[in-house]
C-alpha cells in the first residue's frame, strides 16, 4: 500500500472511531442505524450491483437474524454474543434453502420470487406467535455484555455496528477484486461466457447469495439487540424495499452500501423533522419520498453513486504487478515471470506477437506441462451429431476427429449450422442427437463448465467479452487452473495464484498482441474484441480450441498476425476448430476442411481439395455455377 | 366442507379471480408491449377504487388532483423537449384541462356510472403520463431497472393515496344490489357483473388486437422494437397506450371489486401479485392465460383460506416461486426440441 493512501486510511478509521465524540449525542443513534444498515447494503450491493440479482426479500433474512438471535437468548437461554453468531448462520441457511430453487430464475422472474419470499417471511414471523410474539413484537431481548461493560448506550453500541459495516465493506472490496468476485462480475456480463470459460454459475449466485443472506441476519441481529424490541413490521416489504434502495443509491461500489445507507437515514431524519409532527403526516411523506427518489435515481443515474465514488477513490483494478502480488508472495517456480511481464507492457502498442516468445504463453515456462497432453488419437471426435429447433434441423449427422496439432476449418455458407455446431460442442446447448468425445471421454451434453474444465473453450461470433479491464478479462481465463472461491475471496487468500493468473493474462495478451491493458474491454473496437477473445481462451490453457470467425472485423495485418498466431498454437500441440468465412485465411492456415451446408456435412478433405470440389462451389455460389 | 361451503367458496374466489385476472390482463398488456414487470399494476386499481368513491360522494377526489398533477408534470416535459407545437401537446393539455374543469366544478355527487366512467378515465391518463414521466426515459436501462422504477411507482402511488384518502376503508354502490338464489347458492349480481365484465373485456381486447390497426402495430411493437420502427411504428407510442389502456382496465377492476371488498389505500400491492401469479401461470404472454390463471388463484385463495386460515395468503405467494420455476423449465424444454 502506498503511504498516502495508508494514511487517508488512517484518518478515516480514527474519524470513525471519534464520531460518537464529535457529534452531538442524538447522533448516535443515527449511526448505529448506519452503520447496521450499511453492513447489509453491503451484501445487498454484492448481490445486486455486482452480480445483478436483484433482490425484493432482503428484509426476510434481515428478520430472520433478528428473530434467531433475540429468540434464542431471551426464550431459550442462550449467550447474547453466541446468539449473533447463531442468528447469522439461521439466516445464511435460509438463504441457501431459499437460494437453491430460486436462484435457476434470472431477471424480473428472481426478483418477483424474492418479493413473495419476503412477504411469505412476513406472514411467518406474525403468524408464528407462540415464538416471535406476533404483530404485538418480541421485547424479551438480553442485554450484550462484555467483561461488565453493557452495550445499551448507542454511542457505545456504535462501535459494535461499526466493526460490523467495516467488516462488511473490506469483505466485498476483497472479493470484488479476487478471482471469484471475477467470476461474479464476469457472469453478470455474460453468463455463457462465463460458463465457456469454466465459471460454475449456478454455484457462485448461490455463494454470493447465502453471503448477502448472512450479512442481512448479522445485521438483523444487530438491530433487535440495539433497539431491544422487534416487530414483523421492521422486516417487512418496506424494510425489503428500503434495504434496495440504500444498495441502488450507492452503487456498485464497496462503500456504496454504508452511503447508501447514510443517505436514506438521514433523509428519514430529515423528512422527520421538517414535517411537523402530531399530524401523522411524517411517516407518509417519508413514503412517497422514497418512492420518487426511487424512480428519479434510477432515471438520473441507473449506477448510484457509484461513479462518483469511483471518480473520488480511484478503487481501479490494478494492473502493477507489484501492487497485485507482494514480491514475497511471488512462488519460487517462476521467479523470471515478473520481469518479464514489465517490459510487456512497456512493449506499446506496436509489439507484433511474431516476435513473441515459441511458448505458448511466452512468460511462464511451466505451462505447456500442465496443459492436457495431446494423446496419440483425436482430441476431439464428433459422431453424428445433430441439433435441431422446432421443426428445423440446424446441425445434421456432423461428424469429424480433430488431433492436437492440426487445424481444422469449418466452413459453409451463411445458415449452414456452423455456430449452432460450435454451440453444441462447446455445451452450451444439449445435442439432439449425436456424440461429443474429448480426449476419448464421451462429454456428450455436458456443461460449457465442464467442457472448460477439460479443456476445451471457444470463441464467440458476437464477442462476449466481460464488462471490465481488458486484463481482468484474460484474467478471468485463468479461472480454471486457478484456486480460490468465494470465502478466500472474502479473506482475501490467494494473491499467489492472482499473481499467477495476471502473468499468464499479460503472456496471453503480448501473444495476441493486445496492449491496452487498462481499457474497458466492450469500449474496445471490434477487432481488438476478436483478439482478447483468443487470449482469454488462451489463458485457459486449453486443449481444444473452437474459433468462431476470429477475423471479422480484422484488418488485413491483423489477419495476417493472427494467422500466424493460430500456426504457432498449431505448432504447439493445440487442436484448433476454425470457423470463418474469410478463405485466404482458411485455405492458408487449416490442415483439412470440413464443409457444412443445410446442417448437413458436404464434405471433408484437404483444402486444396475442398476448393476445387463442385458440390462446394454449388453451395457458395449456387447452383449454376457448378 | 359440505357441497355448499364448497360452491360458495367456488363462486367468491371466481369473483376475486375475476379481478386477478383484470389485473393479469393488465399486466400482460403492459409486459408484452414494454417488457415491464409492473409493480405499481395493483395502485392503479386503488386510484380508480377510491376515485370513482370520491366522486359519488364528493368529498376526496385524489385521483384527480393527481391525474392534474401527472398533466403538469408531463405538459412540462413536452414544453422542454419540445418548444414548437405538435400533436404530443395534446394529450398532457387536453387532459389537464378536463380534470381541472372534474375539479373546479366540484363538490360533486356524480352518478356512480359517470364517477366510473371519469375515475376510469382518469386512472388511465395518470399511467400513460407514468409512463412518458417515468418508463420511456429509461426504456434503454434494461427490466430490472424498470423493476426497481415500478417499485418506486407503487411506494409513490400508495402513499398518495393515503394521503389523499387516508387510511379507512369505503365502499362503492354495487351495480345492481340483489342476489340470486340457485339451489341453496347465493350468487349476488355483482359477482355475475364482475365476472361477465372480465370476459367482455378480453373479448375487447381481442378484437383490439385482431381487428384494429392500432392493435396490430402494438403486436408489432411488442414483438420487435426495431423491426416496428423500421416500418413507421413507434414503440413509444405503443408503449404509452398500453400503460393507459392497462391502467384503465385495473380502474375498471377495483370499481368493480369495491362493493364486493372495501377500497382501501394499501389494496393495490397484494392484488396485483397475485394477478402476477395469474399471469404467470397462464404463460406470461397470453391474455386467456391471464384470465384462466387469475380466475384459478382466486378459487385456490379461497379454499386456502377456508382450510388454513392464517396460511391461506402465505400459500398463494408461495406457489410464485414454484410456478415461475416450471414456466422457467418449460421455456428451456420448448428450446430444446
């Protein structure tokens, strides 16, 4: 950490430490709910901003951590201190329960499940009286107590609330930035990609889901101990809604959730105090406040404050080898990576990738060993394979054996079932009928995550590329040979394979001979998308490569370069399945060439071969022609 | 349960399925024209309730002051975008001169079928003006911030109509007060009414879409944003009837729901989930799928409420998740064959 930024850090906990001093008493309040608040905005700002499930029943798990808690220790005996460990856990389980079947829902579907979930959770904790006390609440709530100190004066409380909010944020900042928060980012752009470059989806939306679940309920369980009273009411779709909007205003950001929350308690405070009392009229207006800076934020800026706090903090995504790894950090395996990978990017953006190094990710000597071994047969085969929509069958009896080592082109005319072939090898639909063998393993109809973990990844047609820097893309590559999910994630474990993960990115981005390091990846013109795709494969260390027309868009040197690209990776060992429609470049690189037309193979052979063959011709330029 | 329990639970919760259903209809409508999930739909049911009350019995008349102030809001809108007159002039001004002209000639004790009537009109301004004010602006953000803008829709709408109502509960005269006795089943006319009008209603509907022009383009619309525009249809437009015609229909529902329950300001959020979940069952997209769904939650609500009271609400909004789960499976089977 730089010095300067070690002691804004500095300040800013001793200011936090002071606050309760520094305001007047009445303050204190405020800033426990802040803080409580924030700490649970945090979660909901995970789930929301940052993988993009949108959450209408946060209040439920908020009250059940509330409940837990309180109810264990005031009817059941249980130590106050254990009870908000026991009150979070209730709640991460309910959110694991709940998360397990609604989270194969995406979108508005999530977001409307939520929403029932909340109000069913509502109805529970007044419905369950004998437990939770009803609509008439529950008031049974001990006293936290440590070493003879009591925990009742908000001022003092507050130091309880804030080491929770803290927590909280240095959590999801260490996450955000880890190699599964990455993977959470990444799945929120593209869930096929994700999946294409061996992200388990389903299981980092339930991880991150249970996480957000279990900050609500510590939250909760800070909450009934701090106003010793609690009430269906405090957990309803009110709370619910109010927990989104404090996560909606900040914004995608680790401290957007304490912002947030800042913003909508003291504008609670606001609106009470300008509002005259006695006429009942304050809590009514507070109502249709919220609902109007609700719609004004999301029309004035969907993001929150999140650009401004981005713009404020600069909290970017480093790309300095030395700030990624502490030089201690690094593993001994590889102790020329670092060096190497400086003058990477000092290289600019001339560095042709002829000149890069004959391995295939030119800094780290110890990859190729680690990639699968090519053995003696074909990598891939396909047999058979078809696919059909409806009545229409896409891909018809496509069958082909791909070795390591070779280059194998697809091609056919526009609506010959190319893509949707690539879609069905790759998994990211089942086959119809058919076989898919990688490595002699049948994988037939197995996940794209599956398919990625054995070594096979793709391109896309359209770029799928993730909505971050250009080298957190080529990063998140590295995501199948790297470890570290989401609770190393959250304590912040794994910076040796990060570091790791970064060379190897750097090594596949010199390769391709892209050296916008820093560059948001969609803001990248359409070429350079195509190229990052490649390295993105790349740092996979894949066996099988499928390209979807990697030149279109490319100008004729990049063509050229990336024809290159591709000899060498043939050179190395890598089975390449290429689909393009450009046929200099397929005649000069690939070793044979299927042709496709109306799903169906036309034919198989070298490409010399293929081009003169009639029925080829006839298909390109139609009948008549032959 | 005896056979006439069971038929009396049958025939009340057809009554409150017709309403689910109107509010399904609704839905649809507004889903298949701008892809939003609208969380507000069940406000506009309350502001066309208590309007059409507020206007037989001349004493709070919210619905209109709103309808005003969504026209100043929207009439503002247009003056800034636009200075020099156009036909996009018309609706805002028209609209906030009628219901200037409903408000200054008050206290009034209108007629309840005019008070339906102007309420339902009325309604229906105040979504299409929600709609220019709050939807269109953010038509390239994408469903969840539609969702979270309707979210704040219906926080807004509700407290004003605490605001302007407060928080009792009213009544509306029934369309015809009587009952007919069938085999020892009461069945009132209002029910019958209900449920007759939900049918004409989607029977409107369809000849709407089928036979008009207008609701073809809509279709249009609905179906491909681009492709519409490309042959002179604006999406824009489309979306903004559908709002208005939606919000129409879920007046005319709670006019028609307000004898049968009491209106009150916090009625709107449960019936339109559960028109969601009628909607939903009947595919999301279809409008006698809507009608079949709503009908089938009000049935299923009332022998879940007959047989395990406290749960009986708790058990509909549970079914949401399995039900939108299924739907989720079907569409991916329908994609794999």
């Amino acid at each position: 950490m730089r010095p300067r930024s070690a002691a804004l850090g500095l300040a800013g906990a001793a200011l936090l430490v002071a606050l309760p001093w520094l305001l007047p008493p009445f303050y204190a309040n405020l800033l426990c709910f802040i803080a409580i608040y924030g700490g649970v905005a945090t979660g909901l700002i995970l789930l929301t901003g940052y993988a993009g499930l949108v959450s209408l029943g946060q209040g439920a798990f908020y009250g059940i951590g509330a409940y837990g808690a309180v109810v264990l220790a005031g009817s059941y005996g249980v130590d106050p201190w254990l009870s908000l460990l026991l009150g979070t856990l209730l709640a991460a389980a309910a959110g694991y329960l709940v998360g397990l079947p609604i989270l194969r829902l995406s979108g508005h579907y999530l977001a409307l499940a939520t929403l029932a979930w909340g109000i069913i959770a509502t109805i529970l904790f007044t419905q369950l009286a004998s437990i939770t006390g009803g609509p008439n609440g529950f008031t049974n709530v001990p006293v936290l107590r440590l070493f003879g100190v009591d925990f009742i004066d908000p001022g003092r409380f507050y130091y309880l609330t804030l080491i929770f909010a803290v927590l909280a944020v240095l959590a999801l900042a260490s996450l955000i930035r880890s190699r599964a928060g990455r993977a959470v980012r990444a799945m929120r752009s593209s869930e096929f990609a994700a999946a294409s470059v061996g992200m388990e989806v389903g299981r980092l939306k339930l991880q991150v889901f249970v996480l957000a679940a279990a900050l609500a309920g510590l939250g909760g369980a800070l909450f009934a101990y701090f106003i010793a009273f609690i009430s269906p009411s405090a957990f309803d779709l009110g709370a619910s809604i109010r927990l989104l909007t404090m996560a909606m205003i900040g914004g995608a950001h680790p401290l957007g959730g304490v912002l947030g929350a800042a913003v909508v308690t003291l504008l609670d405070d606001v609106l009470q105090n300008v509002i005259p009392n006695g006429s009942g009229q304050a809590g009514l207006v507070q109502v249709i406040a919220y609902g109007a800076i609700l719609v004004g934020l999301m029309l004035a800026s969907p993001r929150g404050l999140e650009p401004l706090l981005s713009r404020l903090w600069r909290v970017r995504f480093r790309s300095r080898p030395a700030a990624a790894a502490p030089p201690d950090a690094v593993p001994d395996a590889v102790p020329d990576a670092v060096p190497d990978a400086v003058p990477a990017r000092a290289a600019g953006p001339g560095a042709a990738p002829a000149t890069a190094p004959a391995t295939v990710f030119g800094t780290a000597p110890d990859t190729p060993a680690e990639r699968p071994q090519a053995p003696a047969g074909a990598l891939l085969e396909v047999r058979e394979l078809g696919r059909s929509f409806g009545g229409l069958q896409a891909v018809d009896g496509l069958g082909f054996r791909l070795r390591g080592g070779e280059i194998l082109g697809l091609i056919g005319p526009n609506g010959a079932g190319k893509t949707t072939a690539f879609n069905v090898i790759s998994g990211l639909l089942p086959p119809s009928q058919g076989r898919v063998l990688l490595g002699g393993d049948d994988v037939t109809g197995q996940p794209a995550q599956r398919m990625a973990r054995r070594g096979l990844t793709r391109t896309f047609q359209n770029t799928a590329l993730f909505d971050m820097s250009v080298l957190e893309n080529v990063m998140a590559g590295c995501y199948v040979h790297t470890r570290g999910g989401v609770w190393a994630g959250v304590l912040g474990l794994g910076r040796a394979d990060e570091a790791r993960a970064e060379r190897e990115a750097r090594g596949a981005l010199e390769r391709v001979g892209l050296s916008e390091l820093d560059a948001r990846a969609p803001a990248l013109p359409v070429g350079k998308q195509r190229l990052l795709e490649v390295a993105r494969s790349l740092a996979m260390r894949p066996a099988v490569l499928l390209l979807d027309e990697p030149a279109a868009g490319l100008r004729y040197a990049e063509k050229r370069e990336l024809a290159g690209l591709l000899g060498a990776l043939r050179d190395e060992g890598l089975a390449i399945l290429l689909v393009e429609h450009d046929m200099d470049l397929v005649m000069s690189v690939a070793d044979r060439i299927v042709v496709m037309n109306y799903g169906k193979m036309l034919t198989e052979g070298a490409p010399e071969q293929v081009r003169q063959d009639p029925e080829v011709i006839a298909a390109y330029l139609g009948l008549d022609a032959a | 349960m005896t056979m006439s329990t069971a038929l009396f639970l049958f025939v009340t919760g057809l009554t409150n399925g017709a309403i689910y259903a109107l509010l399904g209809l609704g839905l649809v409508l507004i889903y298949n024209v701008t892809r939003v999930i609208n969380i507000a739909q069940g406000e506009f049911v309350m502001l066309g309730a208590l309007t059409a009350v507020g206007l037989t019995t001349g004493e709070a008349t919210g619905g209109i002051t709103l309808a005003i102030l969504a026209g100043a809001a929207w009439a503002l809108l247009v003056l800034l975008r636009r200075r020099r007159w156009s036909l996009l002039w018309l609706p805002p001004l028209g609209a906030l001169a009628l219901s200037w002209l409903v408000r200054v000639a008050g206290p009034y004790h209108l007629p309840p079928l005019l008070a339906v009537l102007v309420a339902t009109v009325a309604v229906a301004f105040v979504g299409a003006a929600l709609y220019r004010l709050t939807i269109q602006p953010a038509a390239a953000a994408g469903e969840v911030v539609f969702l979270i803008i309707t979210t704040g829709l219906y926080l807004g709408l509700q407290g004003l109509g605490l605001l302007f109502w407060g928080p009792g509960s009213f009544s509306f005269p029934s369309v015809h007060g009587g009952q007919i006795a069938a085999g020892g089943l009461r069945v009132s006319y209002q029910s019958l009414f209900v449920l007759a009008a939900t049918f004409v209603v989607l029977a409107l509907l369809w000849l709407f879409f089928e036979r008009t022009l207008f609701g073809k383009a809509l279709r249009a619309a609905a179906m491909n944003r681009l492709g519409a525009r490309l042959v002179g249809i604006s999406p824009e437009r489309a979306g903004l009837v559908a709002f208005a015609i939606s919000a129409g229909i879920s007046a005319l529902a709670g006019v028609l729901i307000a004898p049968v329950t009491y209106a009150t300001y916090d009625m709107g959020l449960g019936l339109g989930l559960k028109g969601f979940v009628g909607a939903v069952i009947g595919g999301l997209s279809g409008y006698p799928g809507a009608v079949l769904g709503g009908l089938a939650i009000g049935v299923l609500e009332a022998f879940a409420a007959y047989t395990t009271s406290a749960y009986g609400e708790a058990i509909v909004y549970a079914l949401i998740i399995p039900i939108l789960l299924l739907r989720v499976i079907a569409v991916r089977r329908g994609a794999a064959t």
